[in-house]
C-alpha cells in the first residue's frame, strides 16, 4: 500500500451525475426490455402457445439462451468499455474509475449466468474476459474474480467462496495491481486475495483469512476446501444434475402453472406480428394472471422446491454417519446432490416466507436431518451449509449471525458439529467439522472454530489468526482445565443441549414465552405481515412493465382500446421496441422513486432516530420494528437485480446514505464493489471529507447472546476502508487511517491517525513514524 494521498475527483459534477445515472435509468430497462422481447420471440419460433409442453419447452430454452447470451454481452462491454485493465493508482470519479465502474455494474446486472454451472465452463468464461487460467482449476460460482487482466490462476488451483480481485481503495484513490494463485494452492471459504500478493505454489490459504498472513498457508487446510471434494464420475454427476434439474422444474411449477392459464385464459396469442403481440398483452384479462406469476415465483415455487428437496433427501440420499467420507459412486452422488439441492439460497427464499429468525426455519431444519433445540434465534441470512445435516445438532437457545458457514464435512471425512444451549455464532464466522461450541460460549465476528475443536462453556471467542481464533476470555475453565473434565464427563455432560435460565435470551423470553413488556406479534402475524409487504412490493415492480406496455399501444395504436387495429397499422420491430422502451424508461423511472421513497419513509417511521443504548427483545420493540423494516427493505430488489448496486461509488448512494440519517463529509466514495450488507444503522455512523470504502462493514449493533446495543460510529477524514473489512459499534478511525482487507476493528477500538491496520482482530501494521511489518 501507498501513504501518498490521491486527491479524488470532484463528485459534484453535472456530466459525472448524469453518467452514473444512466446504468439504472436507462441500461437496465433495455436489458429487461431485451430479455420481454427474446422471450416473445422464443415463444413464437417454438410454437409454446400450441400445448403445454410445448411451453415447457419454449420457458427452458429461453432460459438457455438468455443466460449464455447476455453473460457474452458482458464479456463484449469489458472490452469495449475498458480493453485490458492496466495496474497504476487512479484518482476515484476519474475518467478511468468511471470506465471500471460501468463494466462493474454491468458485471453485477448481467452474471455469470450458465457458465456458472460448471468449474470448467467458468474458468471458460474468465478465460474470455482475459483472466489466465490454468487447466484443472476449479473455481466456485461464489467466488468474486474482476479485473480479469490482472488476475492469474495456475493449473490444478481451487477457490472457494472467497474474493480474488484486482481491485482495492487506498488513501483517496483506487488501485489495480496483480492478483495470483499458484499452481496446485487453494483459498479457502471467506478469504481474500488481495491486490500484488499471490498465494504461492503448493500452498493453501485457510478459510477466514486474507493472502497477508502466511501463518493461515498450510497442506491441512486443503481437506476444508470444498472445491477439492471427490466428486463422481461424468455419467453419475450427469444423473445427479438432472436430478437436480427436475427439482428445479417441480419448483418452477407454480409460475408455470399460472403462466398456462396465462396463455389459455382467452383466445391464444400467435405472436405473428408485432401487432399481434401488443394486441394480447393488451388485454386486460391478462393482468391478474401476470401479477400471480410473480406472486407464486416468490411464495409457491420456493415451497415446491424444498418439499420435492426434502422428498429427495428422505427417498434416495438418506442418513450421513460419521466417519471417513465413502469414495464409491453411489456415496459421491449423495455428497453431490446434498450440496447442490440445499443451498443457503434456497433455504433463505423459503425462510423469508415464514419469517427468517423462528420457529418454522427450525422445523426446516428438522425435515432434513438436524437436530434443533427451542428458541433457536437464526440468521437474518442464511447458513452456508455442506448439506450433511443429520450431522448438524445445535440446542436451546442458540443465537446465529448473519453469512456464517458450517462445515459437517471435510475431502476425508465426515464429523457432527455441535452448539450447545445458549452457544452464540456472531456474524460471518466459519465452523469445521468436528467442532463444538460449549454451553454459553461465544464465536465473534470473523471468527472460525478449527476442526475437532471444543470451545469451553461461557467462553469468548473472535476472529482468526493463523486459522484459530483469539481467546477473549475462558469462561468456567481454562482450555487445560477443560481437556482434563472432558476425560471425565459424559456426552450428555460434555454437549449439554437442553436449556436453562443460564441460557434462556431475551429473544426466548420475548417471542415464545411472552415475557416482553410490550406486545410482540405471534408466528402467524409475522408470517401475514411479510406476505401482505411481500404482495404490495411485488405488484410495484411488475405494475411498471404493465403500463409501459399500456402506453407504448397508446402511442402507437390510439387512445380507445375499442378502435385500436393492431393488424391495420403496420409498424417495424424496431420502432415498437424504441416506443415501448421510452415508455418502460419513464414508468421505471417512477417506480425506482417511488421504491425509494417507501424505504426511507419506513424508515423513519418504523425506526425513527436511533439512539446508543440496549434493546434487548423481551424490554424493546425496537427488534420487532426493526425486522418489519428489514421486510420493506426487499423493495430494493428488481428481479436479479438489487437497485443500490446500481448506485454504488456514486454521489446518489452518498444522497441515499444522507436522506437516511448518515452524516456524509465531500467528496467520498463509498462501496464502489458494494456491500454485504450495507451499513445497518446509518444514523449512528459519521463520515468524513473525502473517505473511500469500499465493500467494508461498518456494523453499530452487537448481539452477543442475545443482548442487542447500539453505539455510533465515527470515520474521520480521508479514511479508507478495504474490501471485506469490519468496523464495530463504538469504534473511532481517526484521520488518514486506513483498515485493509478483511481486517476487524474492534468495539471501541480507536485507530490512530496515518496508521494502517490489518487482521481479526486488526493490529497496526504502519505508522507515520515506523512500519511494524
């Protein structure tokens, strides 16, 4: 990294505005445009309006089409926005940044799509963007790779859900430097690969690590980089994919289903000319049917597609046993259909429906094998799972973070992993198979649990150095004491699972005891709530797409729909798709306002102003309201798409931020890569002149066991925070400082001015006076 400071561009600029407006304003209508008018054009060429099959057919190929076409697009606007990344500094909303921005967002929108699918086909697809991959790499769908230029990945590497870019902030500015992985090495799940550094050859970088620390290269490692898993044989994974197909269709059954009625309610279209076209999506019978498409796409057909999952699990998969992992064909398609059919993707649609943090996420769980406690608090996101549930054996009163991972299995084996009552796993922590989380104890954020590691009852853990997490305090007894009872003990002592007033959270106090002192809504409110939020926001974004069509057959064919002869007036594809595209441009735009504007007045009148303090559930309302907000927040997504990405490393996302209760400095660039997740309580957080940060999380509550506070959090100026770092509630970066990938500052830590800090937990590693590296 570089201590010379980059002055950035102005971010006010008329021409600059205007620029970064046009990816939501106008480049997203045109890609949904183009994808209304392919599929039309699908359904006509394959005859999908004849028979059902027919339509069944003419749904997958579109599907085929679109998403192997359109992640080529992309690979043409990278080189013909940006040709060939070139490495250097470059001040942020500079001529160069704003060429790297757009491909950015363009990466965002468009996907990988199907080449996604396949190791082999995604190393394919980042070959064609320029990266240089080598032969036998194995990537996996989630890992972040950009700026394919500078990025080298060697013969026989493997990378987990990890980042590997070339891209960085740093003091003022944004850097582009090499980015390599050795022949025969591994990165690990939620590490980082960052900017000119390598992991180097034969090496394998542990899970919540970064390429800085050579403590967290080692050969063990390997066995927890599920990219290294035997897999079967081609004839045997073929019949495990299309398995994996046909759950996928049952799941899509629902909007299916609608969609046929779609098609027969009236007389059928032929879509034979333009006309034609206009002509039945004008009808207004079709309405109802089009809004239930989108309904049953997020209520029905996640439902579909875990119950045949589920169907699956119990009929040909079956009961995972501990021990060595069985190499036999039969016993590798297991493996492969329980990693592919319960991703944390398809647990989470299903978990928004009936409510992401109760109950009904527990019983879930049950249907496939695990073995789960009461009062069980889960993520607001998802676990990332290997799929080994019956493995899986967590009590009472647990408490989840978002984004954490649960390792059951390793390349050689197979190990339970257990949370014990009261146990506590905060945000973005990593579990190994074979580990356990005592009575009580607690695993901060960033943390990780090795393999076959036990975490003493009441005991506090965080972070990872070297691949082990750092002792905070040892709770009942100290790790010599606690080998030496465990000798002793009972399993029923040694992995207690059932609850006591030690253990019981205010969560359980609140929710299923009904000990709160203000009303809390039961399991069915909740579930009607998100429906009824869920419904109105789904009718929103489907409503534009129907005016627009309305309009553009206005415009076109006159205002009485009883006069309109769609087959008199003659008129080209290309001057229906300009008019329906000028009327999708404005109706979108409407929509995108009026988006914002919901969300930001839920905000204030949910949330109001926050204040530093304790909000425990059984005292507070304020977690209740919180999470009915967290439910309006869901207007921000547009089909695959999130809106906020489009405003990332812009001066709208700084407005957004500010309308939100943030106090923004001048001339700051903020999450030019985006967020996961966005600040949470932008009302405590103070930003100063000319900060860049980029993916970083800056994060004002803690809920350790259960107990929520709120603290603000202050970013002085010129302050730079890297991709994937973390900043805790009450924690103060002073001047020029910077926190760099991956990096954890603690509660209440202060970061000293011009001092550069690094790790989980972050200790400076630079100063104005001397380097500590």
């Amino acid at each position: 990294f570089s201590q010379k400071r980059m002055l950035p561009e102005s971010s006010s600029g008329c021409c600059l505005k205007v620029f970064q407006a046009m990816p939501l304003f106008l480049v997203l209508p045109v890609y949904q445009l183009s994808r209304f008018v392919l599929f039309f054009t699908t359904l006509h060429y394959t005859n999908g309006t004849s028979s059902w099959y027919h339509l069944l057919f003419a749904g997958a190929t579109f599907y085929m089409i679109s998403h192997t076409i359109f992640p080529l697009i992309f690979v043409i606007i990278k080189w013909t926005v940006i040709g060939r990344y070139q490495r250097g500094r470059y001040p942020v909303y500079g001529s160069y940044y704003l060429r790297w921005w757009f491909v950015e967002v363009c990466r965002n929108m468009l996907g990988t799509g199907l080449w996604g699918y396949s190791p082999t086909a995604l190393a394919i697809y980042y070959r064609f963007l320029g990266a240089k991959i080598g032969s036998n790499v194995r990537i996996n769908w989630r890992c972040v790779i950009a700026e394919y230029d500078l990025v080298t990945i060697e013969d026989n590497a493997a990378l987990e859900d990890c980042l590997c870019r070339a891209f960085c902030v740093e003091n003022g500015s944004f850097l582009l430097g090499l980015v390599s992985v050795g022949r025969n090495a591994s990165v690990g799940i939620k590490s980082v690969v960052a900017p000119n550094t390598c992991v180097p050859e034969n090496m394998h970088l542990g899970a919540q690590s970064t390429s800085y620390d050579m403590d967290a290269m080692s050969s063990d490692h390997a066995l927890h980089n599920r990219m290294l898993y035997p897999e079967p044989n081609l004839v045997v994974k073929a019949f495990g994919d299309l398995l994996v197909l046909i759950v996928n269709l049952i799941g899509h059954l629902p909007t299916y289903f609608v969609f046929y009625c779609l098609i027969h309610s009236s007389e059928r279209g032929e879509f034979e000319t333009v006309g034609n076209t206009i002509e039945w999506l004008c009808n207004p019978y079709r309405i109802p049917y089009y809004f239930g498409m989108k309904l049953a796409r997020h209520w029905f057909d996640p439902i579909a597609y875990m119950l045949t999952a589920i169907l699956i699990k119990w009929t040909f998969i079956g009961r995972f046993e501990p021990g060595p992992r069985e190499t036999s064909q039969y016993q590798l398609l297991r493996y492969y259909l329980a990693t592919n059919l319960y991703s944390s993707e398809n647990i989470q649609s299903v978990a928004d429906i009936f409510g992401r943090h109760y109950e009904l996420v527990s019983m879930l769980y049950r249907l496939l094998g695990a073995k789960i406690g009461e009062r069980v608090f889960w993520p607001g996101t998802a676990l990332i799972f290997t799929g080994e549930f019956d493995l899986l054996e967590i009590g009472d009163d647990v408490v989840f973070g978002s984004r954490s991972a649960i390792f059951c299995g390793a390349r050689n084996r197979l190990e339970k992993v257990r949370l014990c009552a009261g146990s506590n796993l905060s945000d973005n922590t990593v579990i190994m198979p074979g580990s356990t989380a005592g009575k009580n104890a607690v695993l901060g954020s960033y943390g990780i649990c090795p393999a076959d590691w036990y975490l003493p009852e009441s005991s506090l853990w965080f972070g990872a150095r070297g691949c082990e997490p750092v002792l905070l305090e040892k709770g009942v007894r100290s790790i010599e004491e606690n080998k030496v009872a465990m000798a002793l003990l009972s399993d029923t002592e040694k992995y207690p699972m059932g609850g006591d007033e030690s253990t019981l959270r205010p969560f359980g106090k609140a929710f299923y005891l009904g000990e709160a002192s203000y009303w809390v809504m039961p399991l069915s409110v909740v579930i009607l709530t998100s429906a009824a939020i869920s419904m109105f926001i789904t009718i929103l974004h489907a409503s534009h797409f129907i005016v627009a069509v309305h309009g553009a057959a206005t415009l076109l064919y006159g205002i009485n729909i009883a006069e309109r002869d769609f087959n008199g007036a003659e008129y080209s594809l290309g001057t229906v798709f300009v008019t329906l595209f000028g009327c999708l441009t404005l109706t979108s735009a409407l929509r995108i306002f009026v988006a914002f504007a919901i969300e930001i007045n839920a905000k204030w009148a949910l949330i109001g102003q926050r204040q530093e303090g304790v909000y425990n559930w059984d005292k507070s309302s304020y977690a209740q309201r919180w999470e009915i907000y967290q439910m309006v927040q869901k207007i921000r997504d547009v089909d695959s798409c999130n809106m906020i990405n489009f405003l990332n490393g812009t001066p709208y996302l700084i407005t957004f931020f500010r309308l939100m209760g943030c106090k923004i400095g001048q001339d700051c660039c903020l999450y030019p890569t985006g967020g996961n997740p966005y600040p949470t309580e932008l009302d405590l957080v103070t930003i100063g002149d000319r900060n860049v940060i980029d993916s970083g999380r800056i994060v004002c509550h803690l809920n350790t066991r259960g107990n929520l506070e709120l603290y603000p959090i202050v970013l002085e100026e010129d302050v730079t925070l890297r991709g994937q770092c973390k900043v805790q509630m009450g924690v103060r970066l002073e001047r020029g400082s910077m926190l760099l990938e991956n990096s954890l500052a603690l509660t209440g830590e202060v970061v000293e001015a011009d001092s550069v800090w690094q790790g989980v937990p972050a200790i400076p590693v630079f100063n104005s006076q001397q380097s500590y590296l």
